[in-house]
C-alpha cells in the first residue's frame, strides 16, 4: 500500500543529492550561486516521485538537512551560527523577502491535492478506482477550497465533499458523522432508499439525534 513507503525506498534520491553536493566544492561557491542551485537542482530532486507518492515526514526533514547544509556551509559541517535566517525565511517567496527555496512539505502537498481534482473529471484515466496517495488533512483541504455543485449525484460523497451550502457535511455534523457506520457514500447511494438513515439509525446520543434532525431536513430537500 502507499501509506507503508518506507525511507529505504527513497534513500537513491538523498544518496543523488549529496553526490551533487560532493562534486559541487561549495565553499568556492558564493552564497547567491549556492542558493540557485539548491533552488534548481537540490530542491527538483523529488520533486518528481512526490507528485505520485506521500513521502514520510523523515525523508522531507533529510531533504531539508542536505539542502540547508549546502546554502549555508558549503561542503563543510554546518553549525548554527552559520544559518543566516531561519528555514521558514528562506522557502518564503522572494516577493516577500524570502529566498525562494520551496518548501517541499507544503508543495509535495500541493501536488497530492491534484490528484483529487483530476479524480473529478471524466477524462478516462488508467489510475482512477484506484488508492490515491493523499491523507484526511489533504481530503480537508481539498474540500475546505472548493464548492461541489450537485450534478447526477453520483460523484460527489455524501460526507467529505462541499456540497451543502459550500461545506462538507462532515465538518457541519461532527457527531452524526463519526456515528454513521458508512462514510464512503455517494449523495445518489446515500438518497436511495435513505441508505444514509439507516447507517446511523442505532444507539443515537442527544447530540447525534440533534444533528441528524437538521442534516435530514436538508437531505429532504434535494428529493
């Protein structure tokens, strides 16, 4: 599965990157020629493989480490008094003042969330049906920026996508979420039938019968 990568299957990219390094004699290099080629070379490394995977948060921080080594020391040890700014300083834009080195964390995010627009077209792509190398901060994020407009029904998920007043069901009824024994509906699934009622139809707290009355009026009106 995509979530069980490991560091060991990425370890080629690092080991490529500090032979880049190596070869570079970086303490001959001025600061600005060291910061393009970590801009350029260093930081496009992974770029390739993290539009397809969810890399673990240690190979991003190894990546971080070689990077931040070679813009401020060189090839030579790196101690904190060679830093000049912080890391979040330097992968800011240079329209604010940054210097532009990408933040690989938020971009490899980035580039998983386009997985979840592609999946809404209807293009005929050979990936699609399968696992998507995205988690539930990324699904979040993708629903919180876009607005789902109802069409047939039958793409859009009764819970996680925005389509009740711009808002994820999900977010707007907590408790009658986690109660649900189904959460991968569709909208068209959920209505037929009211397959949606009986997923939560046992052992209903005050708090869920509350938020049930309101999603069901809402539900109401889309029949």
């Amino acid at each position: 599965m995509l979530g069980r990568l490991k560091m060991v299957h990425l370890q080629y990219i690092q080991d490529r990157a500090k032979a880049k390094v190596a070869g570079w004699q970086g303490r001959l290099l001025t600061a600005s020629s060291r910061r393009e080629l970590v801009r350029s070379v260093l930081s496009s490394m992974p770029i390739y493989p993290l539009t397809a995977i969810k890399a673990p948060k240690k190979f991003l921080k190894e990546c971080d480490k070689i990077r931040r080594r070679f813009l401020w020391a060189g090839d030579m040890d790196l101690t904190g008094g060679k830093c000049k700014v912080t890391w979040t300083k330097v992968s800011m834009p240079i329209s604010i003042r940054g210097l532009g080195v990408v933040d690989l964390e938020r971009f490899s995010r980035a580039m998983r969330l386009r997985w979840l627009w592609f999946s809404w077209d209807d293009k005929d792509r050979p990936w699609k049906g399968m696992e998507l190398p995205v988690d539930k901060l990324d699904m979040d994020l993708f629903n919180t920026a876009t607005k789902v407009m109802l069409g047939n029904r039958k793409k859009v998920s009764f819970w996680s996508s925005s389509w009740l007043g711009g808002h994820a069901p999900a977010a707007l009824y907590p408790a009658l979420y986690k109660h649900s024994k189904r959460k991968n509906r569709t909208v068209s699934d959920a209505l037929t039938d009211n397959k949606w009622i009986r997923d939560v139809d046992y052992d209903m707290t005050e708090r869920v019968i509350g938020e049930f009355r309101g999603y069901g009026s809402s539900c109401k009106e889309l029949r």
